[in-house]
C-alpha cells in the first residue's frame, strides 16, 4: 500500500472500523505467533503464556488491549485444529 493510500484511508474510515481493523490484525498476529510456536512443539500452554507475556510486555505502561482477552480462545482452537 503506497503512503497515500494509507493516508486516504487513515481519513475515510470510521473510528469504529479502524478499531476493529486494528483489532483483527492483532488477532491474526496472535494466531501467526501461536502457530510458529505449535510447529517448534510448545504446548499450548506454554505457547499462551509466551504470547500473554510478549503482549503485556509490549503493553507495559497503559492498559492491555482487547484482544488480550482472546489469546486463550485463539490458542485452543489453533491446538485443537478448529477454525
């Protein structure tokens, strides 16, 4: 995407979608994440508390975001093959 683009769109989506937008992208960086570590044989549990960790670290000085809350349910799905 070329910058203005992203400038165009920055300023012709709605604050809701760029929330969500925003939102989405985290959950699909969390599923990456969960599945480089599945494929290294983490267990699962091993696997949510190292993205747990890594996204609190990430959030250190203000309040965890809302897709904190879904790790869990992202990991157990990605461990039980489910979509």
């Amino acid at each position: 995407m070329f910058f203005q683009e992203y400038i165009y769109q920055s300023h012709t989506i709605s604050p809701a979608a760029q929330a969500e937008k925003y939102n989405r992208m985290h959950v699909e960086e969390i599923a990456e994440r969960g599945r480089i570590l599945q494929e290294l044989h983490f267990s699962s549990e091993d696997t949510q508390r190292r993205i747990e960790m890594g996204i609190a670290w990430e959030y250190e000085l203000s309040q965890l975001p809302p897709f904190y809350k879904q790790i869990k349910e992202i990991i157990d799905r990605l461990y039980t093959g489910r979509k």
